[in-house]
C-alpha cells in the first residue's frame, strides 16, 4: 500500500489505508488532522500541502476547484477529504491548519 510522510511532523509515515480518501487514511492512523465539515469538502482545513506525488492523488473534485478559484486552495494544496491516495506522497500540514497540541517540526 502507498505510504504518506507528512513532513512537519517529523517525517511520519502512514499507509494509505483507505481507497476513499487521504483524510480518512490520516484518521485511521490515529494521526490529529483538522477536517471541519466532516470531509464534505465545505470547508478548507483538511487541506494538506503536496510536497511530492502530487500525480499519485486522484484528479480534483468540483469542491478544490472551487476553492482554488477563491483563492483559498494554492495549486500546491489538495484537501485531504477530497483526494484519495494511488501512490507514495509527502505532504505537510500549513501553519493556519496546525493543532495547538501537536509538536509540529517545522
Ligand atoms: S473536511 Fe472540510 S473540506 Fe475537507
């Protein structure tokens, strides 16, 4: 299975263990991630910044593009409940989207 190093939390790596969605593969690890509309794709804090395998995500939803035409996606960024995951990824979270009680490394 695909694994996924999310960089500013000391190089973690989890498995992308759901078909449906990087974000459900990030809870099934246990692993804090913001997600506040439930992964409907109705809000932006689930986004993830793609550092590396931008192609092994799954093409954007009518949600992103949205986003992105508001300017509140980077063409860098995917939200997490919207792609799901084909192929190893590093990823980070962006600094508006940190959880106070994580010891983020970057
Ligand atoms: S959790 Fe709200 S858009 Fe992903």
């Amino acid at each position: 299975m695909p694994e996924i190093c999310i960089t500013n939390m000391h190089d973690k790596i989890i498995v992308a263990t759901s078909p449906k969605s990087l974000l459900e593969s990030i809870l099934q690890s246990h692993t804090d991630w913001l997600h506040s509309c439930g992964g409907k794709g109705r809000c932006t804090t689930c986004k993830a910044i793609i550092i590396e395998g931008e192609k092994n995500l799954t093409p954007q939803t009518a949600a992103e593009k949205k986003y992105q035409a508001l300017n509140q996606l980077a063409d860098n960024e995917r939200l997490a409940c919207q792609c799901a995951v084909r192929g190893n990824i590093k990823i980070a979270v962006p600094d508006e989207n940190k959880m106070p009680h994580i010891d983020y490394s970057v």
